[in-house]
C-alpha cells in the first residue's frame, strides 16, 4: 500500500534516526556521558518536554504509521480533545532502555502573560512510541496509541470535563475512580514500578479507556486481579457519563 504523506496527521511524527546537537523539536541527541536520548518538545514550540527517555542505539523496527494513523483516527473520532491539550505523537526509531514500550507526558507550555495568576499552567499532550527489536504486532501499535491517548485523557478530564486544578487536585481522579471500581488503598499502586504495572490506578485507568470508550483490543487485559471493563458496569456507565459530557463539548 502506498501511503498519501498529506494524509499524515501533522500531529503524527516520525523521529529522524540520526542525532543532533540541535535537539528543540523532537530530535536525538546526546547526553554527557554519550548516551542516546530523545527529549520532545511540543510541536513548534522549543518549550522541552519534561523527561529525556535514554534510547538503545541498537538497530530497531519502528511501529507502521499507517496502523498508527488508523488507531489515532479511532480514538480521536471516540473522544477529541481540543488543542493544544490533544496529543501528538512521535514515532522514536529505537527502543528505550528503559524497555518500557511507550511513554506520556501532560507537558506545561509558557503562560502567556496575561494567564491567571491562580489557573494551572497551559499544557500539551506527548507522546512517544518506541522502536523494538522485533518488528511490533500490529495490535500492539493501536493497544499503545488507545492506552496513551488514555493517559492525556486524564488530564483532560480532570480539568476539562470535571473542572479539578490540575496541579492541587492531582490524586482526586484516580481516588474517586479506585471507590468507583470498588478498591481499597491495597488493591492499588499509585504510579507503575518494574512488575507493578498492572497495579497501578492509572494504567488501570488507560486500559479501561482503551476498551470502554475506544473498543480497541478488548482481548487484552493485562491487569490480572483487576475486573475486565466489560464485566464492571460501573466502569462502562462511568465512561458512557464522560464521554457523554466530552461530547457535549463539540
Ligand atoms: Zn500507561
């Protein structure tokens, strides 16, 4: 199939495999010790993104933008987000070494000057999706665009549709959606440690998002001990309100 380039999303990028000194939007470079880094910024802008995520220099296989592209149609279609909150992403032709398969960051953008002086700063979504050794299961592609797109969701959620600041009120979602799912303090880590992922409220959060609102690889579950989205009503009548109230935004 031969791809028509102008029906590439301009918030879709594929990261150009050789490095640079110049590393303001979107670029590899390097840090003082020689490792290979990707840092994104916000598109246009040289406003970095908080995080620089160390790269294996090992020749890698990249996820097929077409199946990228598609999965992004899907889940925008499902639950658009205004910009400059909605996502971009960025196509990392290597893979991270932290071996993690992808990465999101709610990213603070400059305040203009006559931003308030109490509102939360202006912000974007990034996202990366790294490279692997093998070449990645196409599944796998739209299982990661659905569950990190999930990640901004929250954010935009929080401060969107349910008017939380997003800084002093960081935990109040996930607190309210552990009751809602019907978990104590135990049943969940905040945050994903190495072989804690699964426990954490919100990659719970991502995945029910992917499968609730997206439809997207509902096979996969990887959150044992935790229900299936469609075996909790809660859960599917928690989504269907906001994706009622998201789409009430249009
Ligand atoms: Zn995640």
């Amino acid at each position: 199939m031969t791809r028509d380039l102008d029906s590439v999303p301009e918030n879709i990028i594929e990261v150009d495999r050789r490095a640079s000194a110049d590393r303001s939007d979107g670029m590899i470079g390097w840090d003082w010790d020689g490792k290979m880094q990707f840092r994104a910024s916000a598109p246009g802008s040289r406003w970095y993104a908080n995080a620089a995520h160390t790269l294996d220099p090992a020749p890698a296989y990249g996820h097929d933008i077409d199946v990228v592209i598609d999965a992004y149609r899907r889940v925008r279609a499902a639950f658009p987000m205004a910009d400059p909150q909605s996502p971009c992403f960025y196509l990392v032709p290597y893979e991270f070494a932290s071996r993690t398969n992808a990465y999101s960051h709610a990213t603070s953008l400059p305040e203009p000057d006559d931003w308030p002086e109490e509102a939360a700063p202006p912000w974007t979504g990034v996202i990366g999706l790294c490279a692997k050794r093998i070449p990645p299961m196409p599944g796998r592609t739209r299982y990661l665009v659905a569950h990190e797109y999930g990640h901004i969701a929250e954010e935009w959620i929080k401060e969107t549709l349910l008017g939380h600041h997003r800084m002093r009120e960081d935990q109040r979602l996930m607190d309210d959606y552990a009751v809602m799912r019907g978990l104590d303090d135990a049943d969940f880590d905040r945050g994903a440690t190495p072989g804690r992922w699964h426990r954490s409220i919100d990659e719970v959060f991502a995945c029910d998002f992917r499968i609730a609102v997206c439809g997207i690889e509902p096979d996969y579950w990887p959150h044992p001990g935790f229900a299936h989205p469609q075996r909790h009503p809660d859960v599917i009548d928690w989504w269907a309100d906001i994706v009622a109230k998201n789409d009430a935004l249009r």
